[in-house]
C-alpha cells in the first residue's frame, strides 16, 4: 500500500513542479504597451461577450463577486490642475510558476503544452484555494448559476458562445486566453500541415483595442510581434527561472512584469507608460 | 419460500422484459424520427457513402444534417408515391426543416471535430456502429434480440481509450496532446 502511494505520489510530483514542461509547444503570451492603453474597457466588454460570462449585477458586484476575466485598474496621481489618470488592464497572466497550480486539491488547474494556465471546469470542485493564491487576483468564482438566475434569459442567450462551456455554480474560472481561438487556429494550421502562424490568433480583448495596446503571439518564436515587442531573444526560457528579472534580458527598456519580485514568472509583458514631464516612467 | 421464489422470477422477469422494451424502444438511444428513415436501405442496399448525405462531416466540428433540398434532389423523381416520401413532400412544401431527433448527442462542455477525425481516417462505424444495418438509428447494439451494451459509451474513458492506445491503426501512435483536457473539453 505504502509503495503504491509512493509510486502515485512520485507520478504527481512533476505535476507539481512549476515548470514541468522543459519546453512549450507554443509559448502564448501578451504584450501591453500601457502607453497606448487608453482605458476604454472594449477588451472587458469583448471578453464577457465571447467568454459567456454573466452580467452579474449591481448587488452582486458590490459583494465583490463579479465575474469579468478582466479588470482595467485606475490610478490617479496628484492634485486637481495636473491630474494625472493611468491604466492598467489586469487579467490572467499565465504564470509559468503559477501559485494557483500549487494549491489546488485536485488538479482542476494546471499547465498545458501551451504554456497556458488552464481551468478545468469539470474537475473544479470550488475549494477557492486557488483565487486566494493568486496574487493578481484575477481568478474569478461562479457563486451561483447564473443561468438559472436569468443572467441569459431569452433572446440574451442568442448571443452565447457556443465555443464556450456556460459555467454553473461553484466552478472557478479565468482568462484562458480565448483558447477556443487558439484550438480552431491549430485545427486550420494542421490541415495545411503547418505551425500556427504569428498573428492567426486574436482573442477577444486583442481584436477589440481600438489603439492596438494589446498584441498576442508566441513567445517562442523570436519574429513573432510579442517577441520583437517585448525585445525577447529566441525561446526566453531565463524567464521561468526564480529570481530572473525581465529587465536583464529584454531589449526594450519600458518591459516589465507586473510582482515580478512573487517569481510566479507571469508571462504577460507591460510596456512601462513614458510620462512628459515626470522623472519615474509608468508605474509598477 | 416457494411461493416467493416464485414471485421473484416473475418480477425479475417481467422487470428485464420491461426495462428492454423500454430501452429498445422509448429510450433516447433510438428516438422515433419524424420520418422513419431507413439509413439500412440508404446506405446499404443502395450504398450510398455516409459523406453524400453529411457533407460537413470532413470540413467541419459537425457532420451535419442533410438540407431537405437533398432529400428531394433524390425523391422528386424515386418512390415518390410511398408515404414516407410524402412526409418530406409536405416539408419540402412547407419549407420547413424535417425536425430530426439527434441521437448522439455530446454535452455542452465537450469539444469534438467531426474533421479531425475523419482526416486520420476514422471509420464512422468505429463511433455510430454499423449503421449500414439499422433502419432506425440506435445506440443499442442488439444480439439475438436482447439489448445488449451501447454501440459507443460515449464517456471519456472510452475517447482516451483511442487517444492512448487504439489511434495506432489510424496514426501509428497515440494522439499528440490527446490526453490535454482542452484538446476535447471547452
């Protein structure tokens, strides 16, 4: 008996291991220059429309149980005459050393193939370990069917992503990088025998930014747009490792992640905001 | 005692019979189509191949239902005065869709391509059975008249059986990513 768990645990060890898979398939990932951000919030609305989240409502929202994957923070900096507004839109940052990954009871979240930090819905039993883990705080948990409650109700449920599962109560849920794109671009790529090419995937938020701040690609790829963005060399694997700072790798001087200092290794790069007139750039 | 037994054979027997005639027959494994369709006659003694009637079955996730416009492509001119004819007549002067009852249905949450599948050249039998013989559409294979298992579970288990193991004889090893749970799931 003792051997069999020993074997059981040995098996699920790797699965616990931040980093298990020694290289990515593709390595998606997000670029956004925050000095294009305008904070419009088109890329909440398009991710709610094509990700079939609810409309919660404003009694909900205020106990804080909204259920947008995404969330643009505001700050405001100084006193009335020179105001100074930024943005910042926060959403699942994929992180290769995810603390979400870790906590889970029943490997409902884990890392693909993809680099993609993924949420089973079907294996989610709703122990919220996860959500208090991250410290993006972007994961996000269905406390009700919202269905049920009349969050689709006739002709809204017309509008619903047939791509994507309608979630019921006591599932945890999150970015996925509008993976159903990314699954129907794969299924073209192999048909014509190829890799997916630079700019075939859109999601949501990406396609709907009306000043392009929002720029999805490849990480692996050292032509691809992320890649050049960010200022990356090919295969960027440093920025797995703990204590790898973006800083030192990167050609472009306005990348960062945001808590880099956590070593949960997010793998979407902010392009630091250049301000007229102020000493510090952006913020962190 | 023998009196109970007794009584127990006749229920466990009037309860098999029941449970069969009801699964054969009232169950969602072979709902009575609006149209009784025989895929027997179609496919078989007229060899029709699966992919003339679904056509979006190598191009799409689904492998669709045929237009009505297809029935009649055939049925304007063949065994037009037969009475099951005249109900896609009626339809087809309606121009209505004939409301075909989905038998193998998948749940919400499940990511299936009708293409990738035939592309490495799954047979349709592997999944819907032999088809070729059935004149109403079944889930329930039968031998010698009783019911016998499903022709597919349909359950996970049985998809990754395939994805590990059986794809050998179609791609010469297992599935690449096929056991990744957003390979199937959504």
């Amino acid at each position: 008996m003792a051997g069999f768990l020993d074997r059981l645990l040995e098996r699920f060890k790797i699965y616990r291991e931040p980093g298990y898979y020694k290289r990515y398939d593709y390595w998606w990932a997000m670029v956004v220059d925050l000095d294009r951000c305008t904070g419009c919030g088109a890329c909440v609305t398009a991710c709610q429309a094509e990700n079939n989240t609810p409309v919660v409502g404003e009694e909900e929202s205020g106990k804080g149980r909204v259920l947008n994957w995404m969330r643009i923070e505001r700050y405001v900096e100084g006193e009335y005459p020179d105001v100074k507004v930024k943005f910042i839109p926060v959403f699942c940052a994929h992180c290769d050393k995810a603390p979400c990954e870790v906590a889970c009871p029943v490997y409902a979240t884990y890392h693909n193939q993809d680099g993609l930090n993924v949420q089973v819905y079907n294996r989610c039993v709703g122990t919220f370990t996860c959500a208090t883990y991250c410290p993006y705080d972007v994961r996000r948990f269905n406390w009700f069917t919202y269905k049920d409650k009349g969050s689709f109700e006739s002709p809204l449920d017309e509008q619903l992503n047939p791509d994507v599962t309608v979630r019921t109560m006591g599932v945890m849920e999150k970015c996925t990088f509008c993976i159903q794109r990314i699954v129907a671009a794969k299924d073209r790529a192999k048909d014509e025998n190829r890799k997916v090419r630079d700019g075939e995937v859109i999601p949501a938020c990406v396609q709907s930014c009306p000043s392009k701040a929002l720029t999805f690609g490849d990480l692996n790829d050292p032509n691809s747009q992320v890649s050049k963005l960010a200022g990356l060399p090919a295969e960027p694997y440093y920025l797995r490792e703990s204590g790898s700072k973006l800083a030192k790798i990167s050609k472009n001087p306005r990348a960062y992640r945001l808590l880099e200092d956590l070593n949960a290794a997010p793998t979407i790069i902010y392009l630091k905001r250049v301000m007229k007139g102020s000493s510090t750039i952006g913020h962190e | 005692m023998k009196r109970f037994l007794l009584y127990l054979t006749v229920a466990i027997i009037t309860f098999t019979i029941g449970y069969n005639i009801n699964l054969i027959y009232f169950s969602d494994r072979a709902p009575e189509q609006p149209i009784n369709f025989s895929h027997k006659v179609h496919a078989a003694d007229n060899s029709i191949p699966c992919l003339y009637c679904h056509i979006y079955a190598d191009k799409s996730t689904i492998s669709g239902v045929p237009s009505v416009q297809k029935c009649m492509g055939c049925h304007k001119i063949i065994k037009t005065d037969s009475p099951e004819i005249q109900k896609v007549v009626s339809y087809w002067e309606k121009k209505e869709p004939i409301p075909w009852i989905k038998v193998y249905n998948l749940p919400d949450y499940v990511y299936f391509s009708h293409k990738r599948h035939v592309k490495a050249s799954v047979p349709c039998q592997r999944c819907h059975g032999d088809v070729a013989k059935m004149d109403r559409i079944t889930r329930q294979t039968v031998i010698f008249g009783v019911p016998f298992l499903r022709v597919s579970p349909l359950k996970m288990g049985w998809c990754l059986d395939c994805h590990k193991n059986g794809a050998k004889e179609f791609i010469g090893g297992p599935v690449r990513n096929g056991t990744d749970c957003w390979t199937c799931h959504k």
